[in-house]
C-alpha cells in the first residue's frame, strides 16, 4: 500500500514515519504541504515535530496548508489518516478530531518510554493490537494535554472513540487520561506519543509502535 507521509516547514519525525511505513510493510510517499496532489496515496500519516515553528498555537496553521484541502477530502471518503504529535495538533485544528492540544499542565517538555493501553482496535491503525493491550511508546511533546468539554468526553468515553490511554501517571495532564482519539468512522486517529520511534529493538523502547503500521494490511481499509 502507498502511504503517504506529510512534510510541513519545521517537520521533524517525517524520515522516522517514512521508515516506520516501510517496515510496517508498505511503499513510503514524501508530501509536501505547499501541494495538494496526494499521488494516489491508500493513506497518509501527518508526523510530529514544530509545524510552521508551532507559531499561533500548535497545527493552527498547518490547517490551512494547501495541503490540508486533499487531506480532508480524502479523510471524507474514508482514507485512512494518522496524525502523530503535531500531526493531532493539525488534526484537531483542522476539525477532523474533536478536541483541542494545549500545554502541559507542568509547563515542561516531555520525553519519555510512555505507557499506554489500547483501548480501540476496529480502526485500520490499531487492529494489530488486541483491546486492553498495554505497550511502550515514546512520548515527546510540550503541548499534549488533551482537552474537551465535558459532554464531548463523554460522547468519546460512550462512544468507544477513545484508542489509547495513559498509564502509570498521566505526563501531561490529559482529560480522562486520554492520549489519542478517533472519528466516528475510525478512519481518522490521532496520537499524541510517537509510534514511529518504537519499531526497532536497536532505537526504540522495543517494537511496540510497529502495530500501528501493520495494521493497514490487517484492515486493508474494510
């Protein structure tokens, strides 16, 4: 499957989540913000990092990269999209998560080996995973406190929109422990810990992130 992976001004985790699509089993597509042709992608992943310099708020510009326009388009008929990190940021600023990303409630960056469980498995990114499934997975970010109103967070909770939750501790101040969401449809996730950086045993904290590319051949997309 082509994969396409979004490249924005101040990307830093695209090359790492073009790698982590190669050994999830698929063929890697480089994007670029400033275009709107999506090359026939099967999918698209939107990697972490700083995003036009995370100026205005984080991802609040990478909304409206050209872009973003086939993007939302193509999340609309059902095109399986990831948002990591910024990636969420862009994602829930371009309104195709609810919810927003702000500030950790500590004020500090974080970068740590994060606990997570798998709460969701019918999405084409998490359907390697069994449900309740516990794993380790980077965590880096300095806006990843997940909020919403209440009725929203229940609506998720009720749902089952909620894919991953925080464990041994919430990093970052998360509403509901919450660290990644859905769409309704399940085609759309975003994931503020790192996957792309847990898929090798020689670089990451073991290959528990591998499980969010291989999905894509699990699901092929049903």
């Amino acid at each position: 499957m082509k994969v396409g992976v979004v490249t924005f001004p101040g990307s830093l985790d695209d090359v790492d989540a073009r790698r982590a699509v190669t050994l999830g089993g698929h063929q890697a597509v480089a994007l670029w913000h400033g275009d709107e042709d999506l090359r026939g992608v099967d999918a698209i992943v939107l990697p972490g990092g700083f995003s036009y310099g995370d100026y205005l708020r984080a991802g609040a510009i990478s909304r409206f990269a050209p872009v973003m326009t086939a993007v939302v388009e193509a999340a609309g008929r059902g095109v399986p999209v990831l948002g990591i990190c910024n990636g969420f940021q862009v994602l829930c600023e371009s309104h195709l998560l609810p919810g927003a990303l702000i500030r950790n409630d500590h004020r500090k960056f974080n970068c740590v080996d994060q606990r997570l469980r798998i709460e969701r498995t019918d999405t084409p990114w998490t359907s390697s995973y069994d449900e309740g499934q516990e794993v380790t997975i980077v965590l880096k970010n300095g806006e990843g406190g997940f909020v919403a109103d209440e009725a929203t967070l229940d609506r998720l909770e009720g749902e089952g929109l909620v894919v991953a939750r925080y464990l041994d501790g919430n990093p970052n101040g998360s509403l509901r422990d919450i660290a990644g969401v859905s769409n309704d449809r399940g085609n759309v996730v975003g994931l503020m810990p790192h996957p792309e950086h847990a898929v090798e045993e020689l670089t990451g904290p073991g290959t528990d992130g591998l499980g969010f590319f291989t999905s894509l051949v699990e699901t092929a997309f049903a």
